[in-house]
C-alpha cells in the first residue's frame, strides 16, 4: 500500500457509534492494567481488543496537531483538521478506563505481582501466549514476501525480547533525579505501544517500577507530572513511526510484533529465581494454581478474539448493505 493510499484510507472515517463507549472504557481500564505488570504489553490489549491500529492512527493525528501549530503552515486551521480526523469517541473513553486503572489498583497490583509471583505470572503467561495469535491473524496476504525471510525476522524479534527480559535486575531506586524519570518515562511510553514489549518491565529493568507505582499510589504529583511529561515526549516521537510500519510495511511489522510477544513470555514462566534476573527453573510448588491461570488468561483472550471477529463480522455486513 502506498503512503498516499493510506492516508486516504485513514482520512476516510466512519463515525463511532456512542453505545460503544462502555465497551471501550472496558478495553482502556484493561490496557492501564496490563501495564502496571511487568512483563505484559499494553499494545498486547489493545490488539486483542481491536482497538489497536485506531489508536496509533488517532495518536498520529494529535501529534500532527501539535506539530502543525508550532511548524504551520495553516497553524490554527491545519491542526484542526488533523483533530477532526481523531477519533475521539475511541481515544477518551481509552484514556479515562487507562487512567482509572492505574490510579484506582498501583498500589493492588504491586502488592498482587510481590506477593504472589508464580500466581501472577501464570495468568498474564496465558494471557500473552494466546495473544501472539492476534497479530498473525491481522496479517495482509503476501505480496513479495520471502516467508523464509519472515519466519527469520519472527525467530530474530522473539530472541531479542527473550534476551531483553533477561535484564530486568536492576535495584529498586528510591529517590531517582527527577530529570532520569523524564528520560526513562519517554523510552518506557515507547513500549506501551509495541505488543509484546512491556513498559513496565523497562521500569523493573532501570529500577524505577516499585518507585513509580508507590508515586501514583501516594499521589506524588511532583514525580507523576514528570515522569507524565516524559511520556508525552517519547509518544509523539515514535507514534508516527509506528504508524508508517503499519501502513507501508504492515506485513514485517505484525510478524516482528509477534516475535517481540513470543519472546516476552520469558518475563511471564511462572517459576523463576529470585537471585538471578531471567532465571528460569522447573516447576514448583504450587503447580496447579499457575497452571490453572495461564489457562484461565488464554480463555479470555479467546473469548475477546471471537466478540471482536462476531463484531467485524456484524459490522463489514452492515456497511455492505448499506453500499
């Protein structure tokens, strides 16, 4: 597809139906959750709700608003124009489920994550691994593809993010300088948006994980408004290249997401050492529990899967009609 198709593609919008509001609350609460977990991906949320790609696009159009503003031509009109082409309708009932999830349950979920870790991993290692079919079914038919080609850049995606999870050994920090959470907060908001790549782990990584759910949990406003800032930085740099991969070479793009998702579940094998970060062991006690969970966690993500594809169902039938 090329990047003048696409943005006719992208600038042709249907409007929203409000009764999904409720809907998308849900899907925003549960994104803001999965990225208090380290090791889950809040992109990963976003792609089994089927929600995904519209939000990268509305993202893309926010950022083209402000940049207008500040660079013109057209400042005032032209940002506009991208707002209007923002779905809105989407994007706020995301952010506010997003924002109540991690002001409503930081201070749950670290407690949930500390206490019971092999419980805890065992239901998101469910979740996750039943999620890497979500980007392999979003895949456009092959037009010059090697498979061969794309089964390496799969196997190459899923090794980094397995050698990646293997870092997260870094101490927790307790007083950081307040210009390091604004840098760590703009790589860390970079992976909120890539299935398979954990913010949160990012933040185990640098030591900043603990320290910042205890910010959002004691209302820090100090530290929220930075580290808020950061965030804001790294998302409106790297959305549009997100969005370009997916319009121009979506096909190499879902593929690799895949790996990065395969190779996260290294972070989410429900036993682990304690002394070794990435340490993987045999099974043991508890077995069932673990086990029982990562089953649960993969029959919700079928459940959403099927209510996502009845409703893409439902809806490509309505628009045909209506042709």
């Amino acid at each position: 597809m090329t990047n003048s198709s696409s943005e006719a593609a992208a600038s042709v919008k249907t409007t929203r139906s409000k009764a999904l509001i409720p809907l998308d609350l849900l899907r925003g609460f549960l994104i803001g959750s999965a990225e208090l977990v380290p090791g889950v991906s809040g992109g990963t949320i976003a792609l089994v709700t089927g929600v995904y790609d519209q939000l990268i696009d509305s993202a893309a159009h926010v950022v083209r608003a402000a940049k207008t503003v500040i660079t013109g031509p057209d400042r005032w009109s032209g940002a506009v124009a991208e707002l209007r082409r923002t779905d809105w309708f989407l994007v706020i009932p995301v952010l506010l489920g997003m924002a109540t999830a991690v002001l409503s349950i930081a201070g749950v979920m670290e407690g949930f994550v500390t206490a019971n870790p092999e419980l805890a991993r065992g239901l998101f290692f469910g979740l996750v691994a039943a999620s890497i079919s979500v980007p392999l079914r979003m895949l456009p038919a092959r037009s010059g593809q090697p498979l061969l080609l794309g089964i390496l850049v799969f196997l190459a995606a899923a090794a980094l993010a397995f050698w990646m999870t293997g870092l997260a050994g870094g101490s927790d920090v307790e007083n950081p300088p307040l210009i390091a959470v604004f840098f760590v907060a703009s790589i860390a908001i970079c992976a909120l948006v890539v299935p398979g790549v954990s913010g949160s782990f990012f933040l185990l990584a640098v030591g900043l994980y603990a320290t910042t759910l205890r910010a959002v949990n004691d209302r820090d406003l100090a530290y929220i408004a930075v580290f808020g800032l950061g965030a804001i930085l790294g998302l409106a740099l790297f959305v549009n290249i997100l969005r370009y991969l997916l319009h121009n070479h979506r096909w190499w793009t879902l593929v690799a997401m895949a790996g990065l998702m395969l190779g996260s579940l290294r972070a989410l094998w429900p036993w682990q050492s304690d002394a070794e970060a990435g340490g993987l062991l045999a099974p043991f006690d508890p077995i069932g529990a673990p086990i029982i969970l990562a089953v649960i966690g993969a029959a919700i993500v079928v459940v959403l899967i099927v209510i996502e594809s009845m409703f893409e169902s439902r809806t490509a039938k309505d628009n045909f009609v209506e042709q």
